[in-house]
C-alpha cells in the first residue's frame, strides 16, 4: 500500500472517531431536559435539578470546544509533518534508537501538556468551582501536574526503552518479552499501587475505631471476607465527589474510602457501597478484569509485532528513516477501531457485573441501603439521570442510576 494512502486512511479514522463522538453526544445532549424518570423523582428537588441541567450542559459545551480543538490540532500536526520534525529533532541528539524515541515521545507529551493545561485549569478553577464541587488550590493542581508528568516519564518511558530494547534483540518476536513485561507491571501496580502511588498524592489514614469501622468488620466477618486494611482517603482536598474502591490481593487487599463518601453517607449507606465493592471481589471481577486487560494486551502486542517491520508505516507520517516509534504511532491509530470494539465489550462486562455486584450487596447486607447511597451520591455529583441508550451503550461501565435501582427492586 502506497504511504500516501495509508495517510489518508489514518485521517479518515481519526476524523470519524470524532464524528461519531460528536454524534453520540449531540444525542446526549437532546436528553437533558426530559423529565427525570418516576422511580428517580426524589433524587433531585426542583431547583438542585436545575442545577443539574446546568452543570450538564456547561460541561458538554466545554467537552466539545476542547474536543473539537484537540482534533484540529492533531489534523494540522498530521499535515505539516509534524511527526518528522520532531523525529528530525531527536536524532540531532542521538542515533539510539531508545534515546530518539524517548526524546520524540517526550517533546509530544511535553507539547500536548502545554496545550491541554490551560483547558484542564479552565474545567477545575471555572466550571467545577462554579457549581461547588472544586476544593482543590493552584499549588495542588502544579504539584499533581509535575508529579504525572514524572512518572509518566518514569514509568511510561521505563517500559518503552524495555520494548524497544527487546525488539532490537528478538526482531519480530519482542511481543513476548513486551507482554510479559505488561504483565508483571500489571499484576504489580495491582497489588501495590494504593501503598506506591496513592501516597504521592493523597493522604491515606486507617479508618478510625467506632460505629462505622465496627460495622464494616461485622459484615466483613458474616460474608467471610478477610480484611485488615481499610483506609480513608482525604479526596475533598479537590472535590466534593465521593468514591470508595477496592484494590490488591491477598494480604496487600484494602478498602479505600473517600473522606467526602463518609460524610455524605449514613453508617448503613456505607457498609452498603463496600458489600457492592466487597462482591466484585467474591464473584471475581477484578480477577476477570487483569486477566482481560493482559490478555488483550497480548493479542496487541502480537499485531502489533506483524506490522511494525513494515517500513510504509513511519512513511505514511512523513518519516522516511524506518523507526519503531513512529511505527507505534501509526499501528496505534490504524488499530483504534478494533480497540473501540474491544472497549465496548469491556464496558457491557462492566455493566454487567455491577449489577452482579449489585445483587450480592442486596443479597448480603441491604439493597435499599445502596440505592439511597446511589441516589445520593448521583445527587451530589449533579449526575445526569436521563442519558441517552446509545451514549450508555457506548460511553458507561455502569448501568444507568434508574438501571441499577430497578434491578436491586426486582
């Protein structure tokens, strides 16, 4: 295939992958003001869904500017070759192929942050200020930007120069080495991620003795769930929006709650959201999920490795030295498609075990505990309550709030 063809086939899926985005969410947008359904009507009083509406609409109005910029700026960088200036650029410094390609990534990522920030202080200090749930400060928002973009460097470009390493010992079988190496970082960051990363940024505490704690081992005890180490973590030093998860296995598992849960919610609610947590544990989702992720990964990884040889690759982009990183590059693009595939999938197995998860916190604790935690947590994060089949279809890991309330009535 000619690299002028393969161009134009690598715009082509980038302009309608966001034509389609666009598509879905003008129809998500359509359903904003229709009437919020029966069983939900107590989720919201009039004014709070006004409220509501307007945070829906003013974030989707943003999304749109900023996706509609991101995507010209990326057609424009296609056009005028940027990927061979920057490649150009790299090798002034060094023949390596690893060091050209850490510089190379390094100068996008570096690039794509300058351009991304200012939208990303927008969204925090503007529109999430103004509709209450910001609590975060200048000062934590740089220290949050320079820590990602070191471990980005760290540990993004650690595995790279691994890669890239294998590829230039084994040729077309460094999948292998590639996949394993994923694996093991995985199955790692699984396990120790809430002792190594987590604290990096927040600060976890263990969860304080008294009512809650004693409820949550009362009901850890009757489900036969060992668990030594729950946390509460201090989120509403950003937002005002509660979580809860559950992280590791064996002796490193955990329960992290978010500070901001523990304040919305009753002792009840709580113990509630951790049986829906504790049951994605018992019917083995998580398990499910990192065997998935690696086992993808794998599969491309090695189509991956049956491409990247091909020099019309680094062509099509305007490179005319052969390179594995500006290969990545274009495989990552032509590859999108089957990874929108594949995402739906993992999102409809999502859905479906959190009504699995669902169930079990019903089964084993209080269903009604866990929808007037679902509906206050959707309360307090002004969700939206009717979006539209398609968007969910395309968009959500979880059922929709009048799903999962209608599932935990049955």
């Amino acid at each position: 295939m000619p690299p002028t063809t393969l161009f134009y086939i690598i715009i082509s899926i980038l302009i309608i992958s966001f034509i389609v985005d666009k598509v879905l969410d003008i129809l998500n947008e359509k359903r904003f003001d229709d009437e919020i359904p029966k069983k939900l009507k107590d989720v919201y009083d009039e004014e709070e869904y006004k409220k509501s509406q307007a945070y829906k609409k003013t974030s989707a109005k943003f999304s749109n500017l900023t996706s509609l910029f991101s995507t010209l700026l990326t057609l424009i960088f296609f056009f005028v070759d940027g990927f061979k200036y920057v490649d150009t650029f790299a090798r002034t410094y060094t023949e390596n192929p690893i060091l050209v390609a850490l510089i190379f990534f390094g100068i996008i990522m570096l690039g794509s942050e300058i351009m991304t920030t200012p939208l990303s202080y927008y969204s925090t200090f503007v529109i999430e200020e103004k509709f209450g749930f910001n609590k975060s400060t200048a000062k934590i928002f740089w220290l949050d930007k320079i820590k990602g973009l070191l471990m980005s460097a760290l540990l993004g470009g650690g595995i790279l120069a691994l890669i890239i390493w294998f590829y230039q010992l084994t040729g077309q079988n460094f999948w292998i080495y590639a996949w394993i190496l994923v694996a093991v970082f995985s199955l790692f960051m699984n396990m120790f991620y809430a002792k190594l990363i987590v604290p990096l940024f927040n600060k976890q505490s263990p969860l304080e003795d008294g009512e809650l704690k004693s409820a949550i081992e009362k009901y850890a005890k009757k489900v036969g769930f060992t668990i030594n180490n729950i946390f509460v973590i201090d989120g509403s030093k950003r937002s005002t929006k509660a979580n809860a998860y559950f992280s590791g296995f064996g002796s490193q598992k955990r329960i992290t709650l978010y500070d901001t849960l523990i304040n919305d919610l009753n002792t009840d609610e709580i113990v509630a959201v951790l049986a829906h947590e504790v049951g994605h544990y018992k019917r083995k989702h998580i398990i499910f999920n990192l065997i998935s992720s690696i086992l993808l990964t794998g599969f491309t990884l090695f189509i991956l490795s049956l491409f990247i040889n091909t020099p019309v690759l680094s062509e099509a982009l305007g490179v005319a030295i052969p390179s594995f990183h500006i290969g990545l590059i274009a495989f990552g693009i032509l590859y999108s498609p089957i990874s929108e595939v594949t995402g739906l999938f993992m999102n409809y197995m999502s859905r479906k075990f959190e009504y699995q998860a669902d169930n079990f916190a019903k089964e084993t604790f209080d269903g009604r505990a866990l929808i007037t935690s679902l509906k206050k947590l959707s309360k307090n994060s002004l969700s939206n309550l009717t979006p539209h089949p398609a968007y969910v279809f395309a968009h959500y890991s979880h059922p929709t709030l009048l799903e999962r309330i209608e599932n935990l009535e049955s």
